[in-house]
C-alpha cells in the first residue's frame, strides 16, 4: 500500500481561502434572513401578505399543530 504524500500546494491556498469565504458569507447571509425574520419583518407577495396575517392575528402556525392531532386520516 502506497502512502498519500499530502503537501500542501502553494496554489492550492487562494482556493482553499476562497472556499471558506463562500461558506462564511453563506453561513452570514443565512444567519441574518433568520435574524430579520425573527424581527416580525415579512418578504413581500403571497408569502408576506400570509406572515403578516399570522403576526396580526396572532397565530402560531408552527409544525408543532401537526403532533397534537391523534389520527390526519378522516375517520369513517
């Protein structure tokens, strides 16, 4: 079995550093959608128009209505 010489290239770096940038600014980006939807603030269209509607009314539309139901299929 031959073993794998692993010596960083030289120009392997500016790759390697622009690879992690991307993942940051993603990880960024995410972060402050998150962070702006958090806010009470709603994107606009039939998205926003349904956010708004829930934050107005006060309704939890949280995946968490789905576990307190016992059976989704209508009984007969």
């Amino acid at each position: 079995m031959r073993s794998v010489n692993r010596q960083s290239d030289p120009s392997d770096h500016p790759r390697r550093f622009a690879d992690w940038a991307k993942l940051i600014g993603g990880a960024l980006l995410l972060s402050l959608v998150l962070i702006l939807l958090m806010q009470g603030y709603a994107p606009p269209g039939p998205a926003g128009d349904v956010f708004r509607n829930n934050l107005r009314n006060r309704i939890d539309a949280t995946p968490l209505f789905y576990t307190e139901v016992e059976s989704l299929m209508p009984e007969e």
